[in-house]
C-alpha cells in the first residue's frame, strides 16, 4: 500500500469518525441516559440506518477508496513461466502419488538373480 493512499484513508476515517460516528454516537448516548431502556429502539433505528448507508452509494464510494490491491498484473511471460511450473507440479504430484501407492501395496522388492560366468 502506498503511502498517500493510506495518508488518504486515515484523514477519511478521521473526518468520519470526527464529524459523522462522534455525534450520532454521543445524542444516542444522552438520548440512553435521559430516556433509559426507551432508547433500545433509538439504537436500532440509528444503527439500521448506518447500516442503510454503508450498503448505498456512500459506502460503494468508501469501499473504493479502500481498494488497495496494488497487486501488479502477470505480463506474458511471467503467465508462459507460470503455466510451466504448474505443469511441473503436477507432475511431480503424479510421481508421488505412484511412489506412494508402490509403497502403500507393501510388496517385498523383487531379489536380483546373480549370473555366474
């Protein structure tokens, strides 16, 4: 992750937290205190309504800017080179599954007959 992408969610989260989370969080906690087991409903409502938000438009337009796959794409010879080593690999996983099946049918090895001259 870049840094100026990070430097850009972190002052999003802040600008977040600061003028959107604080609020609503410090009116549902007076609305708790004067209001008492009354406000259950208030919270639900506050939260099902964040939750509304986060699933819309804000929060497509949030999770895009958090998108930090800066993963690079495979150019055309690194794809050939890769598709190599998987033929490798699966070519070894077949020696190995004949070498463990021979071992698995536990035959005695076969004796070498000795020629005289």
């Amino acid at each position: 992750m870049n840094s100026k992408k990070a430097e850009m969610a972190l002052g999003l989260f802040a600008i977040l937290g600061i003028f959107v989370v604080a609020p609503v969080l410090g009116g549902l906690i007076v609305a708790t205190v004067k209001l008492g087991a009354v406000a259950v409903p208030i919270w639900i409502v506050a939260l099902g309504a964040g939750a509304f938000v986060l699933r819309g438009r804000f929060g497509e337009a949030l999770a895009a800017q958090l998108d930090w796959d800066d993963t690079p794409e495979l150019d055309g010879e690194a794809m050939v080179e890769l598709e190599e080593l998987r033929a490798r690999l699966a070519e070894l996983e077949e020696r190995q599954d004949f070498s463990e099946r021979m071992l698995a049918k536990g035959d005695a090895p076969m004796p070498l007959e000795r020629r005289v001259p």
